[in-house]
C-alpha cells in the first residue's frame, strides 16, 4: 500500500460525524472491548441525568461526549495519525508535511511558483531549537489551534462552519 493511500485511509477513519450511543456501543462490541462498555455505559447515564437535571439542549450530545472521554486511549486515531507520521524517518516525515503544505497552500490566488519558493525559504529560516522545545508560550499555542481550524475550515458553507465551531467548543470540557 503505497504511503499516500495509507495516510488517506487512517485521515478517512476519523471517527463518523454522527456517533451516537449506539454506535459507539457497536464499535466496542466489534473491536472487543468489553472492558469498556460499562464505564461507557455507566458515564453515559450520568452525564445524561446531569445535563437533564441543568435543561440542557443537547443533553444526549453532551453525554456522548462526556462518555467518550471515559474510553478514550491512547490509540485514538488522531494519535495514530501522528505516530504514522512521526514513526518513520524524517524525509517521509518531510513529504508528509509538504502535502499538507501543498493542500493549504492551494487556496493562494496567484503565483504557485513564488508562493512555493517563498514557502521553502521561510520553512529553512525556521529556528529549530525553537521547535523542539517541549513547551510553547501559550500565545504561541492558541494561535496554533485557531489557525489549524481556520485552515481546516476554509471555504466551508458558513452554517457548516458555524456548526463545526461550536460542535469544537463544547467538545473542550
């Protein structure tokens, strides 16, 4: 399976846009974690009655979420994503990275040649100490997550946007 294909599919395999209880209660019953499905199970209910104690809108919604958590693990795939990326040497790593560069890099309207070249010189004037420090300032950080969004969001309908970005906000807590 060529590498392209392999990042497409763990990219695709984030999970359904629309999980319900029942599905994710499916999808431990498939992978066989049966260890899982009562904390789920129990979390869910809790959280359920909660939100429905403080008349919450989206009370089912908010419990899901609150369960998931409960399950959660380290082989998530976001996680797997970026240890498909990372596990490997650096010039795959590198070749991920630019076609992630080249997708966002599409949306400028003029000249693809000089956007490039100006993109090379400013990722070669990188600091790396910079970069590999374990800590960010959390200006640094912020900016990091809004830009990743608005990149990711980029000429969306702006009800779907509207969506995502609230649907992101509640899944914070």
């Amino acid at each position: 399976m060529s590498r392209k294909k392999e990042l497409f599919l763990v990219l695709s395999s984030f999970s359904e846009l629309t999980d319900t209880y029942s599905s994710v209660l499916r999808d431990l019953n498939k992978n066989n974690d049966k260890e899982k499905i009562k904390p789920f199970m129990k979390k869910f209910k809790e959280a359920f009655d909660n939100a429905m104690d403080k008349d919450l809108e989206d009370h089912q919604d908010i419990a899901l979420n609150e369960a998931k958590k409960v399950i959660a693990s380290p082989t998530d795939r976001f996680v797997k994503l970026a240890q498909l990326a990372m596990g490997n040497n650096p010039t795959y790593v590198g070749k991920i990275v630019s076609d992630i560069v080249k997708v966002i890099l599409a949306r400028v309207p003029h000249d693809k040649v000089n956007t490039y070249n100006d993109m090379r010189n400013k990722i070669l004037n990188i600091n790396v100490a910079d970069v590999s420090g374990k800590n960010l300032p959390d200006t640094a950080t912020y900016g990091q997550a809004i830009t990743l969004i608005k990149t990711l969001l980029s000429g969306y309908d702006p009800e779907f946007v509207k969506k995502v970005l609230i649907s992101t906000a509640n899944n914070l807590y």
